[in-house]
C-alpha cells in the first residue's frame, strides 16, 4: 500500500495505534487466516454501513497474494460491509480473466471440494437455494446463495418484513464446482459464493441500472408467496396459465 493511502486509512480507522495499523500490512508470504487475521483488525474499525471497509480492500488487493483475493473480497468485506456491487462483479470478472493461474483454478476448486464434502455431485455440480423478492436482484446477478434451503426462506420472509416486498419466492440451482469462488459458514448460512451467471456469459454490469431486479413472477421457480393472494393472481394470469405453481400467503 502506498505511504499516503495508509495515512489516510489509518485516520479514518478507530481503536488502533499506528504501530498496530503497519503491522497489519499484508505480506506475500501470509496464509489465508493470516490476511483474514490482518485485514479485520483494520477493517473492523471501519462503519459497517459505510464504504470504508470496501475502498480499503481496493487500496491494498494488489498486495493480498493472489489466491486469497476472492475469500478476502467475499467473507472478509462483502459479508460484513457495504460495498460497491458492481464493482465487485467487476473484480470477480478481472480476477478469473487475468490474475487466476489454471493452477490456482485448480487449487480453488480442490479447495472446495473439500469444503463441501459430499454435497458435490459425480457430474461436478453443486446444488444450491437462493430467496429471491419484489425489487431484489435475480439470481443471475448473485454471488451468494446457500446449501440450506431454510437459509433462502428466511431471506424471502425477510425481505417481505422489513422491505415490503409483496411476492417472492425460494429458487434453487445447480452449480458447476468450477464456478464456485468459495464456502463460507462464518454466519452460519452454509453460504456458497458464486461466478454470476451474467458475469460468466461475458456480461459485467458498470452501474446498478445494468442489473435485472425481481419485479415479475417466473412461475418456473418453486415456491411463490404473496402478501395479498389478488397480487399474485394478477401477475399469474399476466404471464400464462400454470396449474403447477405453489403458493402460499
């Protein structure tokens, strides 16, 4: 990291002394728990809410080694801060395009492997649960989704209580173990981070306007809910008779 970026983090961070704050500069031999070790000390003195914690990861990615950038990026920061979304799409995309050896894509995926166990399949895929809601982002702009199919009904629910979302609805996946960055249960939502399915067909939003949100009902998924029964059943007859569809109020 540069000299004047480090001053100006270590200005903005609270409850660390300036000594504390360089030796948590990030080495090229470090570990993966030893960059997590490192980067939280700092990044926990930052608002969870604001974006300090994100532009500091930025400030100092060049230093993390390279096959520890995703974990990093997904567990460290993205679970915990606000980030810039389409940014960090953008980073996944630049990481797998230009920084990911195949001899790190193989380590990658050896890695989880062993972090998912039995849970990945002969052909390689990995099946996985997403709650999706009114106005949220569709699943093909996702990096999180989750083993646990209980996991993706409390986001749904979620998303109905504390933002209003009128219908929603639990969507699950199968997964290529190529395209899986990385597994995480450190909040204990046996949470799986994913390569976005736009980002994988070569399309890499710059703005939040570029991304596709959940505002019509796709009677292909699994499991609907409604709010009102007369909102679901007018979004029901605009896209097509479905004697199949599931749902609950």
């Amino acid at each position: 990291m540069k000299k004047e970026h480090m001053e100006y983090f270590y200005y903005e961070a609270r409850y660390i002394s300036w000594e504390e704050f360089q030796e948590c500069m990030i080495n090229p031999t470090d570990s993966l728990d030893e960059c997590k070790r490192k980067i939280g000390r700092v990044t926990c003195c930052f608002d969870s809410h604001l974006d300090k914690a994100w532009n500091y990861f930025k400030a100092i990615y060049a230093d993390i080694p390279v096959e520890h950038r995703m974990p990093i990026m997904l567990e460290e920061i993205y679970q915990s801060y606000r980030v810039d979304y389409p940014e960090m799409l953008q980073y996944i995309d630049r990481y797998l395009r230009f920084e990911e050896t195949q001899e790190l894509k193989e380590k990658r995926i050896t890695m989880v492997k062993s972090m998912l166990k039995n849970r990945v399949r002969k052909d390689g895929m990995v099946k996985v649960y997403r709650g999706e809601a009114e106005h949220f982002l569709m699943s093909n702009y996702a990096v999180s989704f989750s083993l646990d199919k209980k996991v993706a009904e409390f986001f749904v629910e979620h998303h109905k209580a504390r933002h209003g979302s009128r219908f929603g609805a639990v969507s699950w996946w199968l997964m290529n173990i190529e395209n899986i960055l990385y597994y995480s249960n450190e909040r204990k939502e046996r949470e799986v981070f994913v390569v976005p399915g736009a980002v994988q067909d070569g399309y890499v939003p710059e703005t939040w306007d570029d991304m596709d949100y959940l505002d019509e009902i796709n009677f292909e998924m699994e499991y609907w809910w409604a709010e009102d029964m007369k909102v679901l059943d007018a979004l029901y007859d605009e896209e097509h008779n479905n004697n199949n569809v599931q749902c609950a109020c």
